[in-house]
C-alpha cells in the first residue's frame, strides 16, 4: 500500500508508478534518516541506490522501469528491446532492462540493466513518452544495430511498419541523421521507394535473390481480394500471367493453415490463376532454382525476358525432364524408369521417397519429378 507523501511530490509519484529518488524526496523535505526508517520498517523498499519504491509489496512492471532509468541519472532512457516493449514492438517483456545514457556521462551500471552509450542520446528521447524512453525510429534502429545478421536487422524494420508503428520516410530520416550504422547499406535499400509493398524478410530476399537477378517481372505485393465475405491477400501476383507465388516464412505448417492455404490455392485457381508456393528454405538456399521454375510458369503465359544470373544458373535451360520427353525419328519412345529400391535413384531418402536433393535440385537446373516444393 502507498505511503502518504507530502502533496507536492505525490504527484510526482503517481506518475512515476511510486518510484522516486533520494533527491526528489529530500527536495520534497524528506531527510535521510526519514527515508532509512521508513525503508527499516518495511514501508518502503530501495530498489537501485538511490531509488525507492513508496509502497510495500512486490513492483509492478512499470514501477521496475522507472527505478531502471531513474538510477541512471539525468538524460537517461528506456532504450533497444525495452524501448520496443514499450512501443509494442516486442510481444514480451524483456528479461533485462536496456538504458541508453549520453556518452559524455559516466554512470555505474545499476544492478539488471545493461547500459548503452550514444552521442546522439538527446535526439533519440521521444518527446512525450513515459518512462522516458527512444523514438520508435530509433528503438527500431538501435536493435537493427546490434542484430547479427541482415534478416534480424530487415525483420525490426519490416515489424515497426507491419505494426504501424513508424513509416519509411521516418526510419530513414532517422538513418541518415546516424554516422555510424551497421547494415546501413541494406537498410537504406529496404527504405527506398522500389523497396515499398515488400513486408517481410522472405518478401525482401524473393525481390532481391529471385526477380531481380534474374529478369522476372516485378510482382504486385499484398494484393488484396475478395473471397467469400472476407478479404485475402496473395503475397506475390502476376497479374498479366495469371500467376501467384505464396511465401511461407515459417519454420512450420500447422493443419490449420495448411487447409486455409489449399481452400486459397483453389479460389485462385476458380480465377484460372496457378500458385506456386515456396518457403525460407527454397527462397534462401536455392533462388536460382526458383526463378528458374517461376519463369517457366511465366513464359507459358506469354512472359518473355528471364535471363540467367551467372554461368552455371537454371534459368533459360529446358529441363531435363521435357527434353527427355521429345521423340526421335526412327526410335521408339523409351519406358518409363524402374526403380526397384531407393538406393537406385539418386536424391532419394531412406524411406525410397524423394529427399530435399531430388525435390529441388538446383544443381541440376530443374524442378525434380517429386512437384513443387513444399514448406
């Protein structure tokens, strides 16, 4: 329960989640002999030298961050997965409170916080926001910072737009006020305007590793459809060709979406429109394979344009399969393969079914037998 507080620092208090500091209270009145008694009895608690909770009983989660970023004196912030707590970038609390001080500020770090230096401290406080804490552009660049791979940094940036949280002219006004920036390059790239309408790490490797390199027309993102009483998007639709490609980032498919998934693939294909499906996998370790197959899809349709991005890439090639199939004068047609044990079919697994390898084998430059890939 609080403890009563003289009228010109409760307010101060409430608003602080009744947190204060051993100045605030002795500007308040309160002597430290007062605040150590009232501590001795169990009325109060210190929560970081300094910093005291006004009430008995376990914080709240507020009330820790409060102590956190009070403890660390003036200029101090809520900052990277914190900050991102707070501006509902991040689903769960953090298990360790982050605190970005000025650099020009020596603060010893507070028990459970771990803190961080910037030279751009000031600029980086959002101007309303309690507890004190970093722009959203900033708290979605600070964590793009110190990600450790390009997919982390793209995925905060690509979370803080899907949640609404920010825009791209922001975030990249944000990065260009910032001398230094890891990742700057590709983050740059993603917030340019040939980047928009790309909503997804999957969606921004499929533009960038599949169409780009390799010719393929620039498929129209998110598109929006009708079907039944309710709104659908296809990730990828070439409308001109009548061809959808779906992009399936997750690492697994649960039956749910699976059949939401086929009863989307069949209202296409009521349209006369042919999905082609593809996950993280396809997308990241074989984009040529990709392209070579999405191309051919295309160029049925009338496309005509896709090229190879190298020597040794698929796309342009005739499978191995459809130059099997064509007759030779004089020659009877050839039977069909037998195959009376795994081990004589190359790609296949244990089981005799066909392994990653035959089903999509890029180093062959074709699209196996087996039929499309899955997720």
């Amino acid at each position: 329960m609080p403890e009563p507080l003289p009228g010109e620092i409760r307010e101060i208090a409430d608003r602080q989640h009744g947190v204060l500091t051993a100045g605030q209270l002795a500007q308040a009145g309160l002597t430290r002999n007062a605040v150590r008694s009232k501590v001795r009895l169990g009325r109060w608690q210190r929560l970081h030298r300094g910093v005291y909770a006004t009430f008995s009983g376990e914080p709240g989660r507020l009330a820790v961050l409060w102590a956190a970023v009070l403890s660390a004196g003036p200029g101090a912030m809520l900052s990277h997965q914190t900050a991102a707590e707070l501006a509902g970038l991040a689903d769960q609390a953090s298990e360790i409170t982050h605190v970005t001080v000025p650099a020009d500020r020596h603060v010893s770090r507070p028990a459970g916080v771990v803190l961080h230096r910037s030279h751009q401290a000031r600029e980086k406080l959002h101007p309303v926001r309690l507890p004190p804490q970093t722009r959203v552009e900033d708290t979605v660049l600070d964590l793009a910072d110190t990600a450790l791979t390009i997919d982390d940094a793209c995925g905060w940036v690509f979370r803080g737009l899907q949640r609404r949280r920010t825009t791209r002219a922001k975030l990249a006004e944000a990065l260009s006020a910032r001398s230094r920036m890891r990742w700057r390059t590709e983050l740059t790239e993603l917030l340019t305007l040939d980047a928009a309408g790309l909503d997804s790490v999957l969606e921004l490797r499929y533009h960038r590793d599949v169409e780009r390199p390799h010719g393929l027309p620039r498929g129209a993102r998110q598109r929006m459809y009708r079907r039944g009483n309710h709104n659908e998007y296809r990730d990828v639709l070439y409308e001109a060709y009548l061809t959808a490609v779906e992009l399936d980032g997750s690492a697994t498919h649960r039956r749910d979406t699976r059949r939401q998934d086929v009863a989307r693939d069949n209202a296409a294909a009521e349209d006369g429109i042919t999905t082609l499906r593809y996950g993280w996998l396809e997308v990241t370790a074989s984009p040529c394979a990709v392209a070579a197959q999405v191309a051919r899809v295309l160029e049925r349709r009338g496309f005509t344009g896709a090229r190879p991005c190298s020597a040794g890439c698929p796309v342009g090639r005739v499978p191995l399969e459809r130059a099997d199939s064509q007759p030779v004068p004089g020659r009877p047609p050839s039977p069909p393969p037998r195959l009376t044990g795994p081990s004589q079919r190359a790609g296949t697994g244990p089981s005799g079914r066909p392994g990653k390898s035959a089903r999509f084998a890029a180093s062959a430059g074709r699209i196996t037998r087996s039929g499309q890939p899955g997720h």
